[in-house]
C-alpha cells in the first residue's frame, strides 16, 4: 500500500505512522521506567515540577513562533504524560488509554454543536455552552468558582477566577468596562498612603489589568513574559551600545541610561548605531 493510500487523520501523519511512533515513545518510557535508577525513584509529586517547567518551556516556544522548538518542547510535554501515565497503571488506577478515552469522551461531550445538534457560531457561544457544561459534570467541587487551582501563576488564576465568575453572568458586556477600572484602581494606588493600603490597590490594578487582558483575549502571562523579554532585551543592546563608546552601564546616571535605552529602542530589530 502506498503512504497516499494509507487512513490520515486530516492534513497530519499517517494514522499507522502515528500509532507506531506513539508506541515506540511508550516502549522507551517503559524501559527508562525499568532501567534508569533516577526515573525508577520518581513519583506524581516529583515529576510534576518537571511537567510544569516544560508546559513553561513550551508556552514560550509557542510565543515565539518557533516551530523546531515547538516540536521538541511538544516531545517533552508528551513525554510527560506518557510517564505520569505509567505510574498510574503501576498502582492499577488506570493508564495511557484510559487518559485518552477520556479526554475524548470530554471533549464530545463539551462540543455538541460538534457532536450533536446544539448549535454555536461564535467562539462566546462555545465558551459559554463549554462553561454551562462543566458546572453540570458529577463529581466537581460545587460553587462558581469550584475546581479552582489555587497553585496556579498570579495572571494565570486571576484570569482562571474573573472566567468563571464570567460564565455565572457576572461580566462586563465589553472591554470598555475593565479598561475603565483600570484608570479607577491606578488613581487608587496613586492616593493610597499606607504600605497595606499600596499592597491592596497594586492587587486590585494588575487584577484589573488581567481582566483587559482575558476580554481582548490575550493571554496576561505570555503578555507579561514578551514585555519582559523586550524590556530585557533593550537594556541589553543600551548597555553594549555604551560599551561600544567606552563607557560602562553601571557607572551611568539614570538619565544617561534612559537616554542609551531610547537609542536601543530606536535600533530594535538587530540594528545598532554606528
């Protein structure tokens, strides 16, 4: 049979090179399982700081558009859960399959304008149905704001709590409104005078900017994570900029510094001033 004429499942690999690929990492977690001393001492609670370094690594790969990178970060994430996989069917509370079973028994379930005859044009109204279906799931903590990771990054379980105090209906209709609380919370931190009272307005400004961030959809921790890395990166090119004049970052004034981060600023992009 020619690879034109074996079943793909869409534009992706063939679905017997995918199943035999998927065996072979299986095969190798396994062995590494059995044979290497360091992963045969793991367990769910060691492993998962790597799980979430690596949910971390790949996030980053994503942002930055590169896809070698997102291919091997894709490879560790998956790896990841073929392990922790194992450890379950070692103590017999399931495996691999089950995992997968289950996620897709989820998703036709949170999908039925998919997989059923509910119908949903806009991606509000998926994530409305999506929200509304969960809340009617056995075994979930009851409550708006039940099931709620409490270990999650800051950004992350901000926006994790305004989304569902959102699908309870308590919401603004459009951006305008958290753009506005944003202005009303920094006039607040401006005003405050006490350490507390700078501790609680600071709390509710960045809560209030992530809910700008969660209605113009933009994800307020890779946000946070690019604003960084530019920020790092222009001090950078500012510092080798004075260098190349013979002068030293840290023996700058801070208007002398500013002045070379403007100039880093202006020849962003790779070019330097000559």
């Amino acid at each position: 049979m020619s690879s034109g004429s074996r079943g793909r499942d869409g534009a992706g690999a063939p679905r017997e090179d995918l199943s035999a690929a998927l065996t072979r990492l299986d095969e190798i977690t396994r062995r590494l399982r059995a044979e290497c001393p360091w992963d045969r001492e793991q367990d769910e609670r060691t492993i998962v700081p790597h799980t979430v370094e690596e949910a971390y690594e790949l996030a980053d790969a994503a942002n930055r558009g590169d896809d070698r990178k997102l291919i091997d970060e894709l490879g560790d994430v998956l790896f990841q859960v073929h392990f922790l996989s194992l450890l379950l069917e070692e103590r017999g509370a399931g495996d691999l399959a089950q995992v997968a079973d289950h996620v897709r028994e989820k998703l036709i379930r949170r999908h039925p304008h998919v997989f059923g005859e509910v119908r949903a044009d806009t991606a509000d109204k998926v994530r409305a149905n999506w929200d509304e279906i969960k809340r009617r799931e056995t075994g979930r903590e009851p409550g708006v704001f039940g099931d709620v990771p409490e270990n999650l990054p800051g950004p992350l379980y901000a926006r994790k709590v305004q989304r569902r105090a959102a699908s309870s209906g308590f919401d603004f209709p459009d951006v305008e409104g958290p753009i506005e609380s944003v202005r009303e919370e920094l006039d607040e931190l401006v005003a405050a005078r006490t350490p507390e009272e700078r501790f609680s307005e600071l709390g509710d400004l960045l809560f209030a900017v992530v809910n700008v961030a969660r209605k113009l959809r933009v994800d307020p921790e890779l946000a946070l994570r690019a604003a960084s890395d530019r920020f790092r990166a222009r001090v950078t090119a500012g510092s080798d900029l004075a260098a190349s004049q013979g002068r030293s970052w840290n023996d700058l004034g801070p208007d002398e510094q500013l002045a070379y981060y403007a100039r880093a600023r202006l020849t962003e992009g790779g070019l330097r001033e000559q």
